[in-house]
C-alpha cells in the first residue's frame, strides 16, 4: 500500500504574510488542507475502485483516448467518463493534454493489466469488502471487535485473490529462507488457495501438504488448485481450527499471516491447539507482518486497523509472539526477517 500525496481541496484565502519584529518572516498559519485532504479522500479511492471496475486503465491506449472513446470501451455515459477520468488525473494516475486521457507510467503498470503486476485484484477487495467494513470503524476501535459483515461467495473470492497477491513475495522468501529439506508433511494453517503452500512443494518435491482453512474458503481453493501439478501434493481440510479437531502426523506447521487476524488470547489459544497436533519433532513457523517498535513500517500501521476490522486483530512484535509461545508449550528457537514488514519466526516443542 503507497502513501497517496494529499491533495488541495479547496483554496483558502490569501493571507498577508507578517513578519517578525526583527524583519524575518513570520511562522505561517496552519494550513486546514492535509486535514481537508486526508478528511475526502474516501472521495478518491471510490471513484479510483469505479476506475478499475469499468476497465477505464485498460480501454486507454499509449496514444492516449478521448473521453467518448473511453465511455465507449468502458460502457459508461460520455459525461460520467470525463469526470472519472478527470479525477484520475487529480489523483495523478492519467494525464491529460486538453484532448486525450493517458495512463501515468504507475498506472499503466499496475492497473492496465499490461504491466508486470496487476493490483486490480487489490482493488476488488477494497472496494467489496474493505470499504463498507470500514463504515462502521468507530464500534471497532471503541470496543476490539471486529465488525466485517460474514463474506459471501464473491467478496470470499475478492479476500483470497487479494491476499494472494500481498501474499507472494513473502511465500517466495520463506520457502527461500527456511530448510525444510528434513520434514515431510506440512500443515498450513489458514491455507487459503495455497499461496505459501505452491511454492514450497515446488522447491522440495518429497513435501506434502495439508491446507486448513474454513469451509468456504476450501471451496475457493478447490477450484484454484484443480488444475495445478501439485494438486495431488495437497490435501484441503475444512474446519475451524479453534472449535474442530486437528489434523495429526505432520512434522511441520506454517501459520502465515493469520496471527494478526486474532487477539493475543485467542493467538496463546491457537497455539496451544497446534502444540498438541504436532508431531515431537516438528517444528512451527509463523510468518507474518511484525511491528517494529521504534520505527512501524507503514503497511504494519495500517495493517493494524484493517486487522481489527475484520476480526479484532492487530500487528504485533516479535517479543509478543515470544511470549505467548511460552506459556503455550513452545520454545523460541529464532527469528528470520524477511523483506520488511515480514518475517520469520521458528519454534520447537518445549519438551
């Protein structure tokens, strides 16, 4: 997630500049503008979500289009096409040369579906299941509870894909990071579609895999993986890992980017759960997005609220999660950190 530059939304009147009297120029007045800016900017990342929906980015070529060419390809009425466009070009992802729309080099990037990344995916989930979430932050932050409505089928698909594709990387860097030459059977804890999964069966082929994850969501991963040459390599489980048995004789469990979805009670909860379900030599690896106390990176600050929307959860520090494994039977054996905000963080069974 970037940082978006504020934006003026209106201008105040100019002021006369008064000087000191020692005739240096004075302190301005506070500027309203940042907080005007950050106050509409809900304004923006709808109109940005529309954008994306409509295929606007797609439909304007590298010689640019005009607004009627755009409401043509995108199905839209020619004056609704100007001012979605005009307010892409506020935002600085199109430009404009008083006749034709192009997309900025970010946008064409990752929005066009051209580019080496396609953040639409993104996007979906904000738009569907991120934004009216956040319409009720205020019950969330005043009590800790989380106050995401119960997914249905499309929004269930919109939260894995997006995930997925947050995702990626970090799956990349643990199967690069950590050895699991010695183990043969791994149990991913809210597997999803696979995504840490995919790409640790591929780099050791004498792996198997057993993806946890809720009902719903295996029903997603069902069709994900179906046509995957690991397909045969994973085996999809659904249940709740806090209410149902869990499976046994794996010698490795990943819980990736799962922790920061629970409050510490039920993270110590869970993690005496697994400690029960692996085998005695196994190992746990945690992946996640730890919070650095001296200096949070900003995915970690904003990753804090969009966590205790959805469930009541939070971005936590590795002395926390060091902690909890204690008195959940664990022992800390050490931390691997990863391209930030990520990391790594490996446990045994205290025998």
């Amino acid at each position: 997630m970037v940082d978006q530059p504020v934006r003026r939304v209106f201008t105040p009147p100019p002021q006369p500049s008064p000087s000191g009297s020692d005739g240096s120029a004075a302190t301005p007045p506070p500027d309203p503008v940042r907080i005007t800016g950050v106050a509409s900017g809900f304004m923006t990342a709808k109109a940005l979500f529309v954008a994306a929906e409509v295929g606007l980015f797609a439909a304007v070529p590298a010689e640019g289009a005009s607004a009627r060419t755009i409401a043509e390809r995108c199905e839209l009425p020619e004056r609704s096409a100007r001012a979605l466009a005009d307010l892409m070009v506020a935002a600085g992802l199109l430009e404009h040369d008083g006749r034709h729309y192009r997309n900025a080099p970010d946008a064409e990037a990752f929005l066009a579906g051209r580019g080496p990344l396609d953040l639409r995916a993104m996007l979906r989930y904000w738009d569907t299941v991120s934004y009216p979430t956040w319409t009720r932050a205020s019950t969330a932050f005043r009590t800790r509870q989380g106050v995401r409505a119960e997914l249905d089928g499309a929004q269930t698909q919109a939260y894995e894909s997006a995930v997925a594709l947050v995702t990626a990387e970090t799956a990349a860097d643990v199967a690069a990071a950590y050895d699991f030459g010695p183990h043969r059977r791994v149990l991913d804890v809210g597997g999803g579609i696979g995504t840490f999964a995919r790409p640790i069966l591929r780099a050791f082929p004498q792996l198997t895999a057993t993806l946890l994850d809720l009902p719903e969501v295996v029903e997603v991963a069902r069709a994900e993986v179906s046509g995957d040459p690991l397909a045969d390599r994973m085996e999809l489980r659904g249940a709740d890992v806090f209410v149902d048995p869990l499976p046994e004789g794996h010698d490795a469990v990943i819980v990736a980017n799962f922790l920061h979805l629970f409050s510490p009670e039920r993270n110590v909860e869970l993690l005496t759960r697994l400690r029960a379900a692996l085998a005695p030599q196994g190992r746990l690896l945690l992946v996640d997005w730890w919070r650095d106390p001296v200096a949070p990176h900003p995915a970690t600050r904003l990753g804090a609220g969009e966590f205790l929307m959805i469930s009541g959860g939070d971005t936590y520090e590795v002395a926390d999660v060091a902690r909890w494994l204690e008195v959940s039977g664990w022992r800390f054996v050490t931390h691997l950190p990863l391209p930030p905000p990520s990391g790594l963080i490996v446990a045994e069974p205290d025998r």
